[in-house]
C-alpha cells in the first residue's frame, strides 16, 4: 500500500500532498517538483491526469514520466470530436487577424511561417487575405479540422508537430529550408516535455527568426475553475515560460498578459521569441 503523508508546503490556498516515490524533475529550473492536484480524466485514460507544482520557480505541469504517450499523439487528437467548437469560429477567428498585425512588422518581405498546430487553419486564411507573398505552412493532426480547413482552401498537412523528423520530411518535399518564423497559438500546453520541442522548432528557423506562442496564462487562471483541463499538460506564467525559452538560448522580445478570451474560455499569454 502506497504510504501518503501531509506536507507543510502550501501553494496558495491548495494544500500540498506528496505520494511516497521519486519526485518528477521540473523541466524549467530541474528542481524537485511536489504532488499538486489532479485533472479530469482524459480521452483513453482511465486515471485522472495528476498536476505538480515546482516549489522553485512555479512551473505546473502533468508528470511526464507517468504518462502515456498516446495523450499526446494522434491516437487522441487525429479523431478528436469537436462537438462543442465551431468550425466556422475556428476559422475566422480575429486573433489571428490581430497576430499577424503584431507579427510581420518583425519579418522580412515574402515571409515564410509555419503553424504549429493550425486548427481549420484560421492563421494561413487571414495570411492570404492579408498578403498572398506570405507563405503559411499549416500543421495539424486533427482530421475534422485538416477536412474543414480544406474546404475553404486552406493547404493543411497531417504533421505531428513534436516530432522533427517528420517536420523535416514533409518540409523537404515542400521544397523548404529554413523558415522565417513559427506560430504557436495555444498548441505548447498540449504537448509532452515542452523543453524540447521548443529546441526542435527553434532548429528550424533562420538566424534571427522568430516564434511567436500563445498559451493559456496562469498569472490570470490559476485559481479558476477554467485553468486546468485534461488535455493541457502544461501551465505557463511569464516568469516559467521566460525562463523556459531563456534555456534554448532564445531571448524574448515581448510578452504580455492578454485578458481577452481565447478557445478554451481563458486569458492568454503571448510570447515573441528570437533565435
């Protein structure tokens, strides 16, 4: 029987419980993360996902270790049903309107983007509205999206945006080198070991080139009932998401809290980063 004791450690109003085995490592700082809460249970699991708190720097995050890899990859999100999102909103929804505005005054004429995580492909549409000399290279593994997107003459491909190999074929048969710039908007919280993906997509871009992300903000929704949802597997503040990029050897060039409300009925961190 798994012996569990009360600490003294508080993480504001939440009361501290630590199971007795080897604490996960944070990804941020590499201190000893501490048992924090659990989330609902997740597509394929039969287990709530639990959440750990870095006591160091505040980083909150599932236990990568104990996770089994098919939350993250397409045997969730490729037959992902979307019954309460639609896809028209999807699409055309202003932010990526607002993104772009922010984004290309730092980008070169004739840009090339990748975004990571697409969606219906909302980013690529409001690019060839905006400009046709922007080239978006939209990816995503959820088919209903990829299939609607398609409709309304969005170019999305079936890409697991993790993985670099697979980035790197499919790029290839593009006939694309480097790329100019990377568009996250709330795909990062998604995915196992962020750390590392982070490195991957910053292996992709030209010298200067930037990766613009957004994620949900935990500065805003820590203790809201919205903040922690089955399939984010990571919670970024400022603070965490800046240390957490200043450890690729990127720097940041701008961040700010946005109240405004993004898919996933929160508030919204966003992040400009340089290679």
């Amino acid at each position: 029987m798994i012996d569990i004791y009360r600490e003294t450690w508080e993480l504001n109003s939440f009361i501290v419980w630590q199971f007795n085995q080897p604490p996960p490592k944070c990804i941020v700082c590499d201190a000893d993360m501490r048992f924090f809460k659990f989330t609902p249970c997740v597509p394929l699991e039969d287990k709530p996902i639990r959440i750990n708190a870095c006591p160091n720097c505040g980083f909150l995050s599932g236990s990568y270790d104990n996770m089994n890899n098919s939350i993250l990859t397409r045997k969730v999100y490729t037959d992902l049903k979307l019954v309460c999102r639609g896809f028209e909103h999807e699409l055309m929804d202003i932010k990526n309107r607002n993104n772009l505005d922010e984004l290309v005054q730092y980008l070169p004429d004739s840009p090339i983007i990748i975004d990571m995580g697409s969606g219906s492909g909302g980013f690529e549409y409001y690019a060839k509205e905006k400009n046709p000399s922007i080239k978006v290279i939209s990816f995503e593994v959820c088919k209903e999206l990829i299939d609607f997107g398609k409709t309304k003459g969005m170019d999305i491909y079936s890409v697991d945006i993790t993985n670099e190999r697979e980035i790197r074929n499919k790029l290839e048969i593009l006939g694309i080198g480097e790329v100019d710039c990377i568009y996250s908007d709330n795909s990062l919280e998604h995915l196992l070991y962020p750390n590392r993906v982070l490195e991957v997509w910053k292996g992709l871009l030209k010298n200067g080139g930037y990766i613009y992300l957004t994620v949900p903000a935990m500065e805003v929704l820590y203790n809201s009932v919205m903040a922690y949802q089955a399939l984010h597997l990571s919670y970024f503040n400022t603070k965490t998401l800046t240390r957490l990029v200043e450890n690729t050897g990127m720097r940041v060039v701008s961040s700010v809290v946005s109240m405004e409300q993004n898919n996933a009925g929160t508030g919204s961190l966003k992040f400009l980063v340089q290679k």
